[in-house]
C-alpha cells in the first residue's frame, strides 16, 4: 500500500460521512441499512450525506432487487478510498498522532 499523502476534505470531514468512509473502507460493500444503524441516522439524513460523497465520486450506490424488495448498498470508489485516507493522515498529522 502506498502512503498517501495528507490532505483535509472538507466533503469527508462531517461526522456522517466520516463516519460511513470509515465503515466502507474496511470492506467491498456494505448495505444502506446497516451504514444507516452503524452512523445512528436516519434513512433521510443518511441519504443526504451518501449523495455528497456520491457526487464527489468517494461513494458508489448499487441498486438491486432481492426477493422482490430493492436493496441499496454502498462501496467506496477508489478516488473515496484515497479521500478517506489522505484525510485520516492530515487528522494524524494535525493532532501529532
């Protein structure tokens, strides 16, 4: 892995969004409601801050239909990915961790 170099997002930096890159950077794909019970949100809240970080290109929205009912999941793009990262690093930086 190759260490990214540190930089504030202002788009990642609301805890909501921090809080769902966080949640979706550990795994492929994670569905709307269990980043929606892990950040404590509501549904609407929750979509607020999945289309900032969708329109920034951090976040990816999949759309499928499961037995007979539509399912959301979310997966971080790779340019969230490096966001995410280059953010946690600047925290690290600032906060002399």
């Amino acid at each position: 892995m190759t260490a990214v170099e540190p930089r504030f997002d202002a788009v990642v930096h609301a805890p909501p969004r921090l809080q769902v890159c966080g949640l979706l950077a550990v795994v492929d794909t994670m569905e709307f409601a269990t980043v929606r019970d892990q950040v404590g949100v509501s549904d609407s809240v929750l979509s607020k801050h999945v289309k900032q970080l969708e329109e920034a290109g951090y976040v990816q929205v999949h759309k499928a239909t499961r037995a007979s009912r539509q399912r959301t999941s979310l997966s971080l793009t790779a340019a969230g990915r490096t966001a995410f990262d280059a953010h946690v690093a600047e925290l690290r930086r600032i906060t002399g961790g």
